[in-house]
C-alpha cells in the first residue's frame, strides 16, 4: 500500500531550492491546458498534491512522470507561480538517482545529443504530394557533429548530476 514518506518528500523540496509546498490550492488550471493530458491522462494538480502529501516514493517509481512533454504551459497558467513542471522534473532527477528504468526514447536522446548536437535524429519531409526530401536535396547547410569540447562539457555535467 502506498505511504507517504515525509524524507522523500523533503528530497523535493530541496531539488525545488523551497522550504515548504505553500502555493498550490488545486485550481486545475495547470491540469486544463496540460499537453500531456490530451495525449496521456497526467494530470499535474494531482502530481502537485501527492507530492506535497508525501507520495514521492510511488511518483518516483511510476512511469507518469516521464509522460510530461516538458511543453511550461503550466509554469504559465499557475496563478501561484506553482510549477507542475519543476515538480515533475525534480522526480524524475530522483527516479534516475534511484535506477529507476529510463524510458528508452530518453536514451536515444542523450546518445543523439552526444552525436549530433540534437535530441531527435534528422528527419526527412514529405510533402503534400507525398514527396520526401533531405535537408541536401532542399539545400539546407549540412549539420554538423558537436565538438570534442561539447562533448567532454556534457559528460562532466552528467557526472555532477550523479555526485
Ligand atoms: S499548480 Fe497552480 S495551476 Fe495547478 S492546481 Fe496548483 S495552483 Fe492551480
Ligand atoms: S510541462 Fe508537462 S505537466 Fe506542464 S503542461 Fe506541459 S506537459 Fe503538462
């Protein structure tokens, strides 16, 4: 059974640089123009309400989290300046402390990013008249792969993450 967990709880408050959750009095705003809500059923004022209850622990472990598209509306329609979004951020940071399992797309993008500087690999467009170009054919500059220096920046980051 589920339980809240007050040491959890204060791991995300101090990821969030806050002393207590005072802001959120559960408007839904945040949960009516939520992104991830049309295509996934995450409903932030609930995220915002366990975790101040306490249920970090099953948050951290569940796959929600990683369902949030990252897109801010919430951050702006908060009337309490209350974010969704940097709770939800903050527990994935504790998911991956914990070696919870990572969807695999989030992988692909940190290999990508080592690769070519992007999060998602370079697509093909296909036109209405179901053509399909490359950026050479469109005359698009060629992108090209991230310094040695880039890399060495973001490992490091990675490293700290993990301290
Ligand atoms: S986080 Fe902000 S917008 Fe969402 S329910 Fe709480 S107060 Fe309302
Ligand atoms: S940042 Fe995440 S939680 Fe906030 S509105 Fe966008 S998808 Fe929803």
């Amino acid at each position: 059974m589920a339980e809240p967990n007050e040491a959890s709880r204060r791991k995300i408050l101090v990821k969030l640089g806050r002393d207590e959750f005072l802001d959120c009095f559960q408007c839904l705003k945040c949960t009516s123009g939520c992104t991830a809500l049309k295509l996934l059923e995450l409903k932030p004022h609930e995220i915002m309400k366990l975790v101040r209850l306490g249920f970090v622990n099953e948050l951290a472990a569940s796959e929600i989290i990683w369902t949030c598209a990252t897109c801010l509306k919430c951050v702006q329609r908060c009337p309490q300046k209350g974010s969704p979004y940097h709770v939800i951020m903050a527990l994935r940071n504790l998911a991956v402390e914990r070696e919870a399992k990572v969807p695999e797309a989030y992988l692909k993008a940190v290999s990508q990013i080592l690769e070519n500087g992007l999060s998602q690999t370079i697509q093909k467009i296909t036109t209405r008249k179901m053509e399909t170009f490359d950026r050479t054919s469109l005359k698009l500059p060629k992108i090209s792969a991230p310094k040695e220096s880039f890399q060495a920046v973001f490992f490091k980051a990675l490293e700290e993450k993990q301290e």
